[in-house]
C-alpha cells in the first residue's frame, strides 16, 4: 500500500519522529499551521475516524494518551491547545491514513474554516 504515514511508521521515510509506543507513533507537522504542530497517528492502517469501532476504543484511548503527553512536553498544555481529526472529503482529509492535529503555541481563531 503506497500509505506516506504506513512508510513513516516504518522508517521508510524520515520524520521528525517525537514520541512512539507499540501503538501509537507521533511526528512533527512537515507543514506547521502553528508553532507546535504534532500528528499523532496509530501504527496500524486505518484510513480515516469512521474505520474506529468499539473495538478500537482503546487504540484511540492510546492516541489521546499521547496526545497529553505531549501537550505537556511541548509545554502548551497550560497556555491551551486544540486537537483536531480530519474525516473524509469535505474536512479536507489529505492524507487516508487516521490522524490527530495536535496544534498549541498561539491563539486561535473559532469557526475553523
Ligand atoms: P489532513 O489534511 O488532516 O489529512 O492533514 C494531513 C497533514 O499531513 C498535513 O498537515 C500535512 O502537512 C501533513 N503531512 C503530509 N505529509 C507529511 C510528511 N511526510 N511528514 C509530516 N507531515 C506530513
Ligand atoms: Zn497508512
């Protein structure tokens, strides 16, 4: 499968990898939208939220997980942050292969476009 995220997970394409675990791996935005932009994504192929089942509730406990920790590394989990899931075409999903925006560091604006 010729997956851009699959290839990261394995090392086949470079990543500024900032966190992993055996479910989760988390990397840095190639084109940030805010001074902290961090995609938080699951090892597994799943293309986008709509593949999650009750099945799945803890793999995304998993990402959610991680997506505080490193909030807190990042040092915007006081100052706020906002968590952010594409799904399908009229989010603007790019990329089919589940992912959460984590993205701090500056005020933002409410409605998202
Ligand atoms: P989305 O529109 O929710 O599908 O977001 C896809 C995100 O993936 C965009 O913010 C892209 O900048 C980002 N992206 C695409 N390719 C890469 C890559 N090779 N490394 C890091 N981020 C990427
Ligand atoms: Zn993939």
């Amino acid at each position: 499968m010729d997956c851009v995220f699959c290839k990261i997970v394995k090392k086949e394409i470079k990543a500024d990898i900032i966190y992993e675990d055996d479910r989760v791996v988390a990397f840095s935005d190639i084109k940030p939208r805010a001074p902290v932009h961090v995609l938080i994504i699951p090892r597994e192929h799943k293309e986008t939220l709509d593949d999650m089942y009750a099945h799945t509730n803890d793999l995304m406990g998993a990402m959610f997980t991680a997506v505080r920790r490193i909030a807190s590394e990042k040092k915007v989990d006081r100052s706020g942050y906002r968590v952010v899931i594409n799904c399908g075409r009229d989010a603007g999903q790019e990329v089919s292969h589940l992912h959460v925006h984590l993205l701090g560091g500056r005020a933002m604006a409410w409605p998202p476009g």
